[in-house]
C-alpha cells in the first residue's frame, strides 16, 4: 500500500513540476519583446512579438509586421523603449526576420543546437502583456525539416493571433522556433519555425536588389564583410541622399580604416554642393591614415570635376590645387589610374603634349586600353598633327580583334571620320560598315547620309543609292535627304522616280534651289525642255550659282 501511495505521489509531482514555471522562465522573459511598427508618419500599424539572440541587441521577429513600417521599437520586459535600427535578415517566403535594437545590453536566449524530436516536449512562452505566469507545455506532433539543418514544428495548440513570434523553447529553456498561426481561426494547431532559420539570415550585396529586403523600408544592416558592404552601398544606390550617408557613415564605424568610406561620403557631399563637409570627410579619412592615396586622388578627382562644370565651386577647387593633389597622391602610392587623371587634368590646362604622354604612359602597363589610345589622338588632333592622330586610332583598333566586339565602335568611328579628313574614303567606308555592324540599331538617318558622301567619293554608286534609301525612309521629312536621293536615281539612268523623289524635297521645302536644279536635270532627261526651264529658273531665282552657269552653257 505503501509503494502504491508513493507512486501515485512522484506522479502528482511531476505534473505539478511541468505546470510551474521553469527555472529558465525569468531569463527568458526578460529576452522577451514587444514589437511595434509605425509608418512614414509615425502612425503606428502593428505590434508584434520578438526575442534577442545575443546581447548586443539582435532579435528575431516575424517579417510581415516590419513591412510597409517606416520604423519600430521594441519594449522590453521593464517597459523600457529601444528603437529598431536596422534589419539583419529578412525571408518573407518563411515570414521570419532578424533585427538590430539599439539596447545598452540584452539578455539573450540561446538558440538550440539540435533540432527537437516528434513526441518532446514544447514551452510556447506568453506575449509580455499577457498575465500568464508560466509557458504552455505542448508535445510536438510532427517536425519536417528544410536545408537539411533547419525544422517546422506543428504543435497541437490553438494560439492567439497576439501570440505570433513568441519563443517556442524546448526543456532547457533553448528556443527552437518562433510561433506562427495556421490558416484560419479555428485550427487547433500552430507552428513553430526554427529559430537558427531565423539567426542565420544574413545581408549580402546582393540583399540590396532583392525584393524582401526592398519592400522594407528600415535600414538594412550593412554585411560583415568589407567588400560585400561596400557593394551593398553601391548598388543601393543614391536615391535617397540621407539613407545613402548613413549606410557610408555605418561603413565608416565598422570599417574605420578602409578609405572608400571616407571617400563615398566626400565624393557625395561634394555633389550635393556641400563643399565644407566634403573636406571635413576627406580630413576625416587622412586623420584617420586610411590610405592618404586613394583620399587624395579622391579628392583631386572631384576638384577636377567640379572645375569643369558651370556650377559654381568653392575659390581654391581649380586644376592647379587638383594637379596638386593628384601629383601627392603619386608621390604616396603610384597608380595608372593617377597618371590617366593627370591626363585629363593636363589636357584641360591645354597642355596637350604633356596629356599626350601621360595617356600614353597608361598604355604600357596592365591598363592598356583603346579608349586612352583616343585621349592620346584628340590630344595631337589639337595640336593638329593628323598623322599622329591616325596612328594612335589604329591602335585604338587594334587592341581588339575581328569579330569586333561592341566596345571597339567608337574607335572606329573616330578613325572613320579621320580618313575621311585625309581623304581615306575607302578604309572610311570601311570601318563606317563596322562601325554599323556593331550600332544597327542605334544609327541615325545622318550616319547613313555621311556614309553615302564618302561611297560617292570613291565610287561606291549602289552602296551609296541603298545608304540615301534607307536615309529618306528613317527621316522621309528631311529635303536634303530626298534631293540627295533623287541626284542619285539620276545618276542611275531612273530620271521617273529622280523627278518624284525632286518633287518631294521641293514641296517640303520649296526654297530648297538644289531640289529645283535636281528637277530640272531630271525633266530635261525626260524630254521636257519646258518643265526643265521653269525649275532651272526656279532654282537661279533662289540664288543657286550652279544653276545660272547651267543655263550661261546652253
């Protein structure tokens, strides 16, 4: 009887043990938050549940009442209010983000290492204003994994809508998932999502172009790493000058040393008119010996910049302070991207030989690349040395290979245009059906008429009748287009469509004295000495002097 009483009595104790509050509840409680959201206006949209992880203030908390929020708080367990500083991770396929509160210290919950068995038990811990004294104790009815590390707990257990993101911990007190509801009201079940789902979202560069980072509008924390963070930076782009400013300034406090931060921040401010705050952020990266090259190249670029541009600038930002600080930079820490900048800033002190040979210089290292084989040539092209200027085109060219790739179309364009200064217009036709070749679908009805004048140079007749076709049909309105195209019709024994295609320059625009010549020649083919008179003498009444000797040769 004795041993009856005393079993009875060990299983009264162990439920009374499993319905007290464990001696883990306190510290969990503490970690324990109240999430509220607020909108641009500071209209608040939801509240929330949430938890930290570490006690330098991360918690977790479901994504779905973060987004469209403009900011939160979270409340801890003293009713004490920190503000939401950032977000950390987010997935809203899993509706679980990670977030940075801005907490003197937390008291964290520890994330459970292994995931919890079918059948063990689950404490679903109450929302901080519920006055409940003790979690609810439930047996995990089914666990799926995902990721294979990762697990989706289904609890038998009907929650509250006010429950969502309270921590689920198993029987040491370790979280092993956020609570989440089951679709309708009525289920008589919940989940729990792991929680180390939750800890191992982390930001990339590439977190700035993906739609559950975009629809967030809190700051995003930046990546821990230094390469990816300043990628983020960059492809979050400069929309929003005060956002952009205080992702540079978070670059600078976790990365003090790196000199792009300083420099993003400068390179802005100067953009935006604020010249003081430009330099103080460049005295703030040399002070700081986060490489004295790159901030001085970085600010003898913007100073060149600004120098070329109408926008007024502070007095002192001229080429000469540019040109020096571009030469310290040098002196510091050679670099070919220095020496092309020294190019740029010499040519726009018109001292061209001297930018000649720097751009130069960058071609004999690892930068060659055709574009600075053009600066050399529009170099020597001021200093009018023509035959220089083709030559640095051709090995502006010959830094690719045929096929051409796109890159090569302005080498060969510019080479173009200086053949057919020196009369080359067959190598000009030449690269102009390359130049083609690679800009389809980007020309204008000009290139097609400035082509046409170099075949007719060097009798090109059939290209040139195609060229002038295509022309008029790009820009049917213009009349030189259409007289063009009707001088060659003549050209080639068809005086029916040079007389219609005449006709049409003439009646958009009927001042236009080579249409009329055009016409006349046309129509005097044809036999009609009176119609040819009428339009030569048209045309010698606008002043066309080739008209009046025409007529004097008769």
């Amino acid at each position: 009887m004795r041993n009856i009483l005393t079993a009875i009595f060990l299983i009264i104790a162990c439920s009374m043990a499993q319905a007290q509050p464990s001696k883990w509840f306190k510290k969990v409680r503490k970690a324990q938050l109240n999430i509220i959201t607020y909108d641009a206006s500071g209209q608040m949209l939801r509240s929330t549940n949430g938890f930290y992880i570490d006690t330098d203030g991360t918690a977790l908390t479901d994504y779905a009442s973060l987004k469209g929020a403009s900011q939160a708080v979270a409340i801890d367990e003293s009713g004490k209010e920190w503000p939401v500083t950032a977000i950390a991770g987010a997935n809203s396929l899993y509706d679980v983000a990670k977030i940075k509160v801005a907490t003197s210290k937390a008291s964290a919950i520890n994330i459970a290492s292994t995931i919890s068995a079918k059948g063990s038990q689950a404490y679903i811990m109450p929302y901080l204003s519920s006055k409940a004294a003790a979690p609810t104790i439930v047996n995990i009815d089914k666990v799926e994994t995902f990721n294979e590390t990762y697990a989706q707990y289904t609890l038998p257990y009907q929650a509250a809508e006010r429950s969502v993101s309270c921590p689920v911990l198993n029987e040491s007190g370790e979280v092993i998932g956020l609570l989440q509801l089951a679709v309708g009201s009525s289920a008589e079940r919940c989940y729990a999502l792991s929680a180390s789902f939750a800890r191992d979202l982390n930001i990339s560069a590439l977190s700035a172009t993906m739609s559950d980072y975009r629809d967030l509008q809190i700051k995003k924390a930046l990546p821990s790493d230094v390469d990816q963070a300043s990628s983020f930076i960059y492809l979050c782009g400069m929309r929003d000058t005060a956002l952009y400013l205080s992702y540079v300034d978070d670059f600078i406090t976790a990365f003090p040393l790196q000199s792009n931060g300083y420099t993003m921040k400068a390179e802005m401010l100067a953009a935006k008119g604020a010249y003081a705050e430009a330099e103080a952020a460049w005295d703030a990266g040399l002070k700081a010996k986060a490489g004295k090259a790159e901030m001085l190249y970085s600010r003898a670029r913007t100073i060149y910049g600004a120098a070329q541009s109408p926008v007024s600038r502070p007095a002192d930002w001229t080429l000469d302070a540019a040109m020096a600080d571009l030469n310290a930079a040098i002196a510091e820490t050679p670099s070919p991207i220095y020496t092309a900048l020294k190019g740029h800033i010499l040519y726009a002190q018109k001292r061209y030989d001297e930018a000649c040979a720097q751009f130069l210089e960058v071609t004999q290292g690892q930068m060659r690349d055709a574009s600075y084989f053009l600066y050399a040539s529009q170099c020597r092209q001021m200093l009018g040395d023509t035959t220089a200027v083709l030559a640095l085109q051709d090995s502006a060219v010959a830094c690719y290979t045929k096929p051409y790739p796109t890159e090569a179309a302005p080498s060969l364009l510019m080479r173009a245009q200086t053949h057919l200064s020196m009369g080359h217009y067959r190598l000009a036709v030449a690269d102009l059906l390359d130049y083609e070749h690679l800009n389809g679908n980007n020309l204008n009805a000009n290139f097609y008429y400035q082509r046409e004048q170099a075949e007719l140079k060097c009798r090109m007749y059939q290209q040139a009748l195609s060229d002038m076709e295509h022309a008029t049909a790009m820009e049917p309105r213009e009349p030189l287009y259409q007289a063009e195209l009707a001088s060659l019709y003549y050209r080639f024994n068809m005086p029916d469509e040079a007389i219609a295609t005449a006709r049409k320059a003439i009646a958009l625009d009927e001042s236009f004295a080579d249409a009329w010549r055009i016409l006349s020649i046309a129509l005097k083919a044809k036999g009609d000495k009176h119609g040819a008179t009428e339009a030569l003498d048209k045309a010698i009444s606008l002043g066309d002097e080739i008209s009046k000797t025409l007529k004097e040769q008769k």
